[in-house]
C-alpha cells in the first residue's frame, strides 16, 4: 500500500571508528543517521541517535553528538510529538535517545532488551529507563499501512530494517544491516550469480537480500553512511507493487 508518506534523514553526529575496525589501515570517521518517518498515523521515528557511554567508550569511538531535540528540530518536530520508535538494535550509537520520548512505544526484535539488560551488549540506562514501553516483535509487522518492519540479522541477531511504501516507490531504512552502500549493493549480484549456478568460490552474503529485492526498493538509506544505494533492475521491467 502506498501512501503519501514522507521520509526526513536526521543528523545526531557522528564517531570515529579506529582502523582494527575498519579493515583498513586508517581510522574512518562515520556519520550516525536517525530517520522520521511522517505517515498519516503520526511521526515514527527510526533510531534515535548516540547516548552516554562510560570513559573507556568515549575515548574509544570519540563520538560528537547533536542532541536529538535539536536534530527533530531541523526537520519541524519534537521529542514530544513522536508516536512510535523503531531501533534497527539497542547499541549505544542507535538507541541514544530513546528516553527523551519516554513512554512512546519503542519496537524491538523478540529478546533484544533481555539481550541488552544481560551485559556486554549496551549501556543498561538506555535500555531500562522510566516510561520505557517495548513491542517485541517476531517475524515481520506490518506497524502502519505501507510500513512494515522486516528482519535483517547479521551485526546483531536482531537486527532489523523499515520498509516504507511512498507513492514514488519504496524506501528501505536498513539502520546497520550494512556499513554502506556499496556492502549492501554487493549482496545481490552475489546471490544471484549463486543462483545461476556461477561456480566457486563466490562471495557469502547474509539470508535477508531476497526478501528486501522483493519490495523492489527505489532507494535504501543507512545509519552509518551518508550515500543511498538506488537499485537497478533490467531495461523494460516495470516496478512491481509491494507484495504483503
């Protein structure tokens, strides 16, 4: 179902992720994207930008923060006027604000907060905190019309992305699925040259690509990456509808 919705990139500020994280010899600096999603049932927001972390952390990622109320602010809204939360998982850099719009509804993946209240994970305050309210969800859920939450799991077991039907075509919000545009872009050519019986070795790629290549996106947007992967498909195939 496609609907007049509107999709808005929010900028919370950004970290650097050292080289032994990179596979590089240089650290990279990498933005941290939050998205507002405005739907006829009100504001959903994807993310929430980074939160407090202890000493050994801040020196670790050197993060600079913009405070979510001023990043909602840029796109004409509040903490206070969101309706729904979705967190793509509860690391600190995703879940930061989720107390600002405390008592709103955050939707998880099935035993994410357990996983998070248990250690090692996250930081607990950004996860248990007063007026804390979480869905888990198992499988795909359809929130509102046109926007469906579907699994994506690879940087977490529980990772999940959005996939928001606009009268333009879809728009997949992918969160951390994949550091970048060009990771994700990968996937497809990969499975399909599996599927076409290309002999070995062939790259792996994660059980999730199909089921996103059946929304047919017209743009896929990331948490850590400013560039949009727009999809190609063959000369004369028409966009398909969304299937449920």
């Amino acid at each position: 179902m496609a609907t007049r919705t509107a999709v808005r990139r929010l900028d919370p500020g950004y970290f650097v992720r050292p080289a032994e994280e990179t596979g590089g010899p240089r650290p990279r600096v990498e933005p941290v994207l939050a998205h507002l999603v405005r739907h006829e049932r009100g504001l959903l927001l994807f993310d929430t930008g980074m939160g407090a972390a202890d000493d050994a952390t801040e020196a670790y990622y050197r993060p600079r923060r913009r405070a979510l109320r001023a990043a909602l602010s840029a796109a004409g809204a509040a903490p206070d006027e969101i309706t729904l939360v979705v967190n793509c998982h509860p690391h600190f850099d995703h879940c930061g604000g989720n107390p600002q719009p405390a008592g709103r509804p955050v939707l998880v993946r099935d035993g994410e907060p357990a996983a998070a209240l248990a250690g090692g994970h996250t930081f607990q305050e950004l996860v248990d905190f007063p007026g804390a309210v979480y869905e888990e969800l198992s499988g795909e859920a359809e929130v509102w019309p046109g926007v469906r939450i579907v699994p994506t799991p690879g940087h977490t077991e529980g990772h999940q992305s959005l996939v928001v039907a606009r009268d333009d075509g879809t728009v997949i919000l992918a969160g951390q699925a994949h550091d970048s545009a060009s990771e994700f872009g990968s996937d497809q050519p990969a499975r399909l040259a599996a599927q076409a019986g290309t002999a070995p070795p062939l790259p792996e790629y994660p059980p999730w690509p199909a089921r996103i290549a059946a929304f047919d996106p017209r743009r896929v947007l990331f948490a850590h990456g400013c560039s949009v992967r727009e999809p190609s498909r063959p000369p004369g195939i028409a966009r398909a509808a969304n299937p449920a």
